[in-house]
C-alpha cells in the first residue's frame, strides 16, 4: 500500500505546483504588455552642423526611458551606415551625406516604434533646409534644421493570456 501513498502525494504536489502558476498568470504576476506612456514614446531629432558639414541624427526618450533596441539605419544607393544599441537610452548617427534615406527604429519591450523618409540638405540662401518625403505627406516638405519628429507605433506583440 506504500507505493500507492507515493503516487497520490506525487499527484497532490503536481496539482499543487500547477495551481500556483496558474493563479500567479491569472492574477497578472506574469508580464503583459501594457500601453506605452507618453515617456515611453521615442523622438527623432534631426540637426545640421554646417561649421562640419555634418548630419546629426538623434533618437531618444522625453524622459530617461530604456529602450530594448534602438536602431538607425542611414542609407543611399550602395552606402549603408548603421548604429544600433540595446538597452539603451539615446542612440546618435552622423553622415555626410546630403541625400540619403532614413530608417529609425525603437523596441520598448514588446512595442516596436518607427519612422522612415528621404532627407536631402537643400543649401538656399536663407541657409540650410531639410526637404522631407515621409509617408505620412503627399509631397516633401521643407523643414529648417533641427527637425523634430515622434516615432509612430509600428507593432505591438501581444501575449497569449
């Protein structure tokens, strides 16, 4: 009759164990992903430098957030430049460019932010312009350095409850 005792107390610990994760998921002790907070929310700031002929692209926070992955992504024709860092709080590129395509990309744990134009340096005698073709206009705007921009939400993965 003693190995029967042994099944059940094994049976009575597997259950036991069972029910403590399941009541830990179900009362929200496992991470879920929650709304991003303004904080959270990544911002571009593109500035020209004109004493170095030089491009500055920033991507960072409003306030000291982390971000799991922070990505920038400077391309023309067959130059690619990359800069990317994980859990970080601010991410910088330069370029010398003065026509290139711009991809910034920003992971917040499961909510990944992002922002893709076409920049080109327009010299006028007013100084330096930026000329901007995003998705977001039907025709490239004109912008007087530094430019600002919130990253859109791309994808939020969410987990199965």
């Amino acid at each position: 009759m003693q190995p029967h005792m042994d099944k059940n107390k094994k049976a009575v610990a597997f259950a036991s164990v069972i029910s403590v994760i399941l009541i830990a998921f179900l009362s929200g002790c496992v991470n879920t992903p929650s709304q991003p907070t303004f904080s959270a929310v990544p911002k571009l700031v593109i500035d020209y430098i004109e004493e170095e002929n030089v491009t500055k692209i920033y991507l960072h926070g409003f306030d000291d957030h982390m971000y799991t992955n922070l990505t920038l992504n400077v391309s023309q024709e067959n130059e690619t430049f990359v800069a990317t860092d994980e859990y970080a709080y601010y991410l910088t590129i330069e370029t010398n460019l003065t026509t290139f395509c711009l991809n910034a990309t920003a992971w917040d744990n499961l909510t990944a932010y992002s922002y893709e134009c076409e920049l080109e340096i327009v010299q006028t005698n007013k100084g330096i312009l930026f000329q901007i073709d995003d998705a977001k206009s039907s025709e490239p705007q004109r912008y007087t350095p530094p430019y600002k921009k919130m990253l859109s939400v791309m994808l939020t993965i969410k987990k199965n409850r």
